[in-house]
C-alpha cells in the first residue's frame, strides 16, 4: 500500500490529465457544446476534491482498546486495506463515467 501522500499525488494527477484532455477537446472539437465539456471539467474536479478527501482518513481506535500491538497493528492494517479498495472502486468507477460522457461529445467518425 502506497502511502497517502502518494495516493494523493496520483489522484491530482489523474483528475489534472483528465481535465487537460476535456480542455483539449473542447478546443479542438466541441466549440458547440462548451457547456458539456465545462461540466466534465467540474466534475473531475470535484472527483479529486473527494477522493483526496477519502484518502485523508483516521483509524479511529488507540492501542489500548486492543489487547496488545500486534491486534491493533492487524486491526489498523484491516481497516486502511478495506478503505484503500473502497477508494479505488469509486475513483475507477467516476473515471469510466467522466470518459463516457467524454465520448459521447467527441465527434463521430463518418
């Protein structure tokens, strides 16, 4: 498991590529539907702002709840693991859904 800083690190920089490429697009291609393309750009930008936000979690529990270190350790382990898969499934399902609206607005091939 990476450590938050760099979780954090790899979501700004998902969410920023992301967000060049609907700049891009836009530019290139959607001068029509400027309204959808700003939209897509939101809302990646609310996808980082939340999923920062999820990475930047606490435990919650101290050792002296546990019996000894190595229960807390597991426990600690246990619950970061579960919440680092919680993340992933949501960041890569709002990113599948972010791309979809973003090919629906490219331009068909004829």
């Amino acid at each position: 498991m990476a450590n938050k800083r760099q979780i954090k690190k790899a979501i700004q920089n998902a969410c920023g590529e992301i967000a060049s490429e609907c700049i891009f697009a836009e530019s290139a291609f959607g001068a029509d539907k400027i309204e959808e393309w700003d939209s897509i750009i939101i809302d990646t930008a609310l996808l980082q702002q939340e999923a920062v936000n999820r990475v930047s979690n606490q435990f919650g529990k101290k050792v002296k709840d546990f019996a000894n270190r190595k229960e807390y350790n597991k426990a600690r382990r246990a619950y970061f693991k579960q919440c680092e898969k919680e993340l992933s499934e949501y960041f890569r399902a709002e990113v599948e859904n972010i791309a979809k609206r973003m090919n629906e607005l490219m331009p068909s091939k004829k």
